[in-house]
C-alpha cells in the first residue's frame, strides 16, 4: 500500500499526463492558446519534467514569443542535458534573439561531445561566419572533414574564409584538394579555374584546365574554358578550336551554347566573327535540332541583321517547342501586327499568351485587340476587360488602348453607351489619341448624336493626319450627317485619291455623299463600284437598284 507522499505523487502525474496529452493535441491542431492553458496545468502537477517545459517553449516559439520561451528550454535542457533535441532548441531561440554566438556555444559543445552529432558543424561554421569568427569556423570545418572526409559544403566554405582572409594560397590548396578526392568531376576544375581567373592568374587558371582536358578530353565544361581563358589571352584560333569542340558535344547544354553564341553576336561585327557565327550555327542545328534556345538565338542574329521576317519565324519556331516565354511571344506578338497582318495565325499566339501567363494584363490585351480584329467581339469584351482587371492601373498607357480597343467591340456588340463611356476613359488618360478620337467621332455619326463634338475630334485628327484616308473618310461622313455635302465631297476625294485600294465603305459613302449633291449619275457609278464589297452597307444593293438614297 502507498504512502499518502506516495500516493500524492502518483495522482499529480496522473494530471499531468493527462494534460500534456490534451496540450500536444491543441498544439499539433494550431490551437496555441489552449495549447499553452494545458501544458501550463501540467507544469504545476509536474514542474521538473523536462518534456513539458520544452513543449512550452515550443508554443512560445510559434507563438514569436522567444524571449519568453528561452527560461522553459533551457529549464528542459538542465534538467536533461544529454537530451540533443533541448540543446537545439536553446539555440534555435538564441539566433532568433539576435545571439549567434550564444547559440553557436550550443552547437559546440553538441558537435564535440558526441560523433553523433557532427551534422550540426555546418551550422556553426555558418555562425561563426556571419560573426566574422573565421578561425572558429575553420576549426569547425576541419572536425567535419576529419569525421566525414572530403566533402564539397565544407571545401567551399573553407575557400570562402581563406579568400575573405585574403589567404589566395590555402584557397587554392582547398580547391585543389577537391579535384583530388573526386577525379573527373569537372564542376569542382571550374570551381578553381573561376577563383583563380578572378585573382588574375589566367596562366595558371589555363595550365589547369588543360591538364584536366588532356586527362578528360571530351568534357564539353573544361573545353569552353579552355575558350574562354586562351580568348583572354587573344590566342583566338586556339580559343575557337575548343569552342567548336564544345559546341559539337550533345552533353552540353544547350542553354549555355546559345548564351556563348549571343556573346559573340554582341561583340563587333567583322568577317571573322560572322565566319564563326556561320559555323556555330550549322553546329547547333546539326546537335540541337529541336532546342527552343537555339532558334531564339539564330532569331535574334537575324533581328540583328534587320531581318525581321526570317527572325519571327526562327521566334515560332522555339515557341513551337516552348511556349512559356514571355519576352519571346511578346516579340512575336508585336511584329505580327501591321497592314497586311494574319489576324488568325496571330491568334494562337495571343491565346498561347493568355494560357501561358495568365496573370500578364499585357498578354489580355493583345488577346482583346486581335479577337476584335477577327470580328469575334463577344469574347473580345471578356479579354479586355481582364487585361483592364490586372492592370489595375499599374501602367496608365494599357488602361489607355485597353479602354480605347473596349469601345470598339462594345459598339459592334451594340452596348453604345458603353462605348463611349470606353471612349471618354481612354481620352481622359490621353486626348490626343488619333485612333479613339476618329473612332468615337466616326460611330457618333453614325449614331448622328453630339456631331459638333464628333466633328471637333475628327477635325482634330485630320489636321495632324492631312493624308490618312481613314481619319479623311471619318470627317467627311461627320459632315456629310450635318449636312454640309459640299465641303463632305472635297474631304471623301482626298481620302479616295490618298487611299491605294479604297474600301467598299469609303466608295459607298462618296456615293452618298454625291447623291445629297444632286449628283445621281455619279452616285450609282461609286454604289456600284462598292458593290461586292463585304464592308458594304445592306443598303447598297437597294440603292443601286433604285438609283437612290436610303439609309
């Protein structure tokens, strides 16, 4: 039978238990708070067990309270020193307290009482980094390596130190002691070959890489630095045999061919330099035939040459392979636009946009602007309104056309009003825009609504553009809806004389327009050189027929 002591005891580690259990499960659903009531209880019915004490700091921690756990675990700690996950957990609050050193003191005495531990010596080597404690990390690192052997992290670090000491030598002893341990490893030559270049010592940067390639000859790596070091050092043929080596081997990436040969596209543009273009060239299409890096870099030589035709089609071509290219479909994109643009293969480029960057306004926009062009306005809407949505009004200018472009598919869809509230937003941000001035001016005409204000924008417009048909066919149809023929007549004969191919609407209206002169003869003759036209009004043939106007 138990004392009452005893049996006191017992009862109190009952509660306890019971408790920690209720706060570990509080704290493992999120429930901080309640978390921290429980493991509290449990401490007052066991106030030296260790465990609960740790778990309390552990709620502090996630609670950003590490001051206040600091006392609960190094209260575990003393009460279990040889517990490792305690003596962790002082440190972790030590460095988040701003005290390094504290926590890397911690550390130390892990990492040399026990050879289980040594996972831990790259922490505090990083410590006494940051610390500028150089010596101590050395130490650090060198109990590592005599514990694990040679291994890259600790090599790396140690050439830091001794190049932040200025201590080139022992780097350089470290880097090579690497190349050693693991023989044919190229990236470990790269890594000194780079320690040494940057330290001005080009000669031995190159005896070593060609003691490796004579060793290794076909690692592609060693050969482009072979280039790269005997280029510095002007022996171009020499240099450009290695190149040619390196660019012939299908193990290098291609990323890193196409980065070199833009760097030499860069540099002055002379006979040889275009000779080993060309030669490059026929070499990564014979080893990197379906690369999308590779045409993106033939496109930009040809973009270079001024050869835009031949370097959009080389930007498809690696789009075709990898679509997920911003800058590349923007080029694209941009360079597609024009007179004689083919609005539905450009399509599949603004829709592989929209897919591919989903959150870029930019790529909503050109969506919008080509769908409208495609008379497929409806989902136009939807594209605009969604580059508008993302822009948020980051960049004035896109809000700028976006509203502009929004009027034009609004009023083709019928929403009239919504145009010109488009209209008005797009010239609030700039009201010199040619192309929403003419456009507003041209559909309130034909809504034959506010056409003094219809006739001022396009006025505007035709007076900076004396010769463009389009802004000339505009303001005579304004005039022509107030009524002025005469002077409607002489703007519709300018913009016919100043158009190549005049459209089927540009001819309809002269003929309009000559009809309100009493001119009828000379109307039919204009109808029916519309005639056929699909931008033809569904008037004309009645027109024709009757020798008449109607509207």
């Amino acid at each position: 039978m138990l004392s009452k002591k005893e049996s006191k005891a017992q009862e109190n580690q009952t509660k306890a238990s019971r408790y920690f259990i209720e706060g570990e499960k509080s704290l493992v659903l999120g429930d901080l708070d309640k978390a921290y009531f429980y493991l509290q209880k449990a401490l007052e019915f066991s106030p030296e067990e260790p465990a609960i004490s740790y778990k309390i700091a552990e709620v502090l921690i996630r609670s950003n309270q590490a001051e206040k756990a600091l006392p609960y675990a190094e209260k575990a700690v003393k009460k279990d020193p040889d517990n490792k996950y305690y003596a962790l957990m002082v440190a972790e609050i030590y460095s988040n307290l701003k005290q390094p050193l504290k926590a890397a003191e911690i550390l130390d005495r892990l990492t040399t009482e026990s050879d289980k531990n040594q996972q831990y010596n790259l922490d505090l080597a990083s410590i006494y980094l940051s610390a500028n404690e150089f010596d101590k990390a050395l130490v650090v690192l060198d109990r590592a390596e005599e514990y694990y052997g040679i291994r890259e992290p600790f090599t790396v670090q140690k050439q830091r130190i001794y190049l932040r000491k200025n201590d080139l030598p022992k780097a350089i002893e470290e880097g090579q002691k690497l190349i050693d341990a693991f023989p044919g490893n190229p990236n470990y030559v790269l890594n000194l070959v780079e320690i040494l270049y940057n330290n001005a010592k080009v000669d031995d940067a190159l005896q070593l890489v060609m003691g490796e390639i004579n060793k290794y000859p076909d690692q592609a790596e060693l050969q482009m630095a072979a280039y790269t070091l005997l280029k510095e050092k002007g022996q171009i043929q020499e240099s450009n045999e290695f190149l040619t080596r390196a660019f012939r081997s299908p193990d290098l990436d291609p990323e890193v061919k196409t980065k070199t040969y833009q760097s030499i596209l860069r540099e002055i543009k002379t006979s040889e330099r275009e000779a080993m273009l060309n030669q490059l060239e026929l070499i990564l299409l014979e080893v990197n035939p379906n690369d999308a890096f590779v045409y993106a870099a033939l496109g930009e030589r040809k973009k270079a040459e001024k050869n835009l035709q031949d370097a959009i089609s080389l930007f498809k071509k690696s789009l075709a392979i990898q679509p997920k290219n911003a800058p590349l479909l923007e080029e694209v994109i941009l360079n597609s636009f024009g007179e004689k643009a083919d609005f539905e293969e450009l399509e599949t480029y603004t829709v592989m946009g929209v897919d591919e960057f989903p959150n870029s306004a930019e790529f909503w926009f050109y969506d919008g602007v080509v769908k409208s062009a495609r008379k497929k306005d409806s989902v136009s809407v939807v594209s605009l309104e969604k580059a508008l949505e993302l822009n948020a009004g980051k960049n004035p200018q896109l809000d700028q056309v976006a509203f502009g472009a929004l009027g034009n598919s609004l009023y083709n869809l019928g929403q009239k009003d919504s145009a010109f509230s488009n209209f008005e937003k797009a010239l609030q941000l700039n009201p010199n825009d040619d192309q929403v001035l003419n456009n507003y001016a041209y559909f309130l005409s034909l809504e034959k609504r506010d056409l003094e204000k219809a006739k001022t924008m396009a006025e505007k417009v035709v007076k900076k553009n004396p010769k463009n048909a389009t802004y000339l066919d505009t303001y005579a149809w304004v005039l022509f809806q107030m009524g002025n023929y005469e002077e409607a007549s002489n703007f519709m004969d300018q913009a016919i004389k100043n158009e190549k191919e005049p459209s089927g609407v540009m001819l309809e209206h002269y003929g309009d327009i000559l009809y309100h002169l009493g001119k009828v003869q000379e109307a039919i003759s204009w109808w029916k050189k519309a005639e056929g036209s699909s931008e033809a009004s569904d008037k004309l043939a009645q027109k024709i027929k009757d020798g008449k106007y109607h509207e």
